[in-house]
C-alpha cells in the first residue's frame, strides 16, 4: 500500500468517524420535489481496479446533483455508502431515471460490468459520509479495499 492509500484510509476512518453538526435537517433545506433540477450539477465516480477516482467528492447540503457511478471494469462492484444515503433524499435512480419512492433510503447500488447508474439526489444533512466498494467487501469477507469520502458542507447562513 502507498503512503498516500495509508494516509487516505486514515483519514477516512478519522473523518467518518465525526459529523458536522448535530446530524439534524437544517431549516430550509430544499425538498426533492421544491428543488429546480435544471441547476443539477454532476459528478462522476470511477470504479476501476478496486479503485475510486476521485477519492473524495465535495458536496453543498441543499443543492440538487446527479451522481454518475461508472464501472470501468469486466467485474460488478458495488457503491455502497449506508451514512451517506440516510444523508439525501433521493429523486431518481437510472440508467432509466426511474422516480424513487418517497423516503426511500438505499443501502447500496450494484454496477455491473461495464455499465454507469445515475443517482439524481439533494444532500439534506451536512457531514463526513465514507464510501467503499460493497462487491470487494463481500468477496473478501468484509474487507471493502480503499475507501473514499464523500464531505457534504453546510448551508451558509447569510
């Protein structure tokens, strides 16, 4: 393992391990069907090798996104980040932007070889949430490789 995976991995286990704020809804957060989806910015997760990239995502509580999860490999994995999903509400999973359920909250979402899923979701409460490959873990008995993270920051208050 490269220094930098140790120091990443650390960090994580440091960082998930705290949450910024109370872990309460902030007033005024927008809801999935009050937010204005033409405003969605989207970011991009690589699997590849076992591997995320980028490693960390920085998110703003409150503003509308499009999460596209690429698996570049021949093999599924999984993305699977349990904090972070009770952290959003979720509009729709694709390819085919199927509508979710009202207060659904996922656990994780499979990728099969080759294929990209898209999460459109609001972030509602601010943290530290890790994420890890579900797939790798089952496969090696728990052990889920090089975590990332994902930082949500708080609504600013004017």
């Amino acid at each position: 393992m490269r220094a930098t995976e140790v120091l990443t991995v650390g960090l994580v286990v440091l960082l998930s391990a705290c949450t910024a704020g109370d872990g309460m809804e902030t007033g005024g957060t927008p809801t999935v069907a009050t937010v204005d989806w033409s405003l969605a910015v989207t970011r991009t997760l690589r699997f590849r090798q076992n591997e995320f990239a980028p490693l960390v995502i920085t998110l703003r509580q409150g503003r509308p996104y499009v999460l596209k999860l690429e698996n570049a490999d021949d093999v599924a994995h999984a993305f699977s980040a349990p904090g972070f999903f009770q952290a959003i509400a979720v509009k729709s999973l694709g390819p085919a932007e199927q509508a979710a359920e009202p207060g659904t909250v996922l656990s994780s979402i499979d990728l099969p070889p080759g294929q990209t899923r898209e999460l459109a979701f609001v972030p509602v409460r601010d943290g530290y949430y890790s994420f890890a490959d579900g797939w790798t873990g089952r496969l090696l008995g728990g052990i889920a490789g090089t975590p990332g993270l994902i930082i949500v920051e708080a609504i600013r208050q004017p």
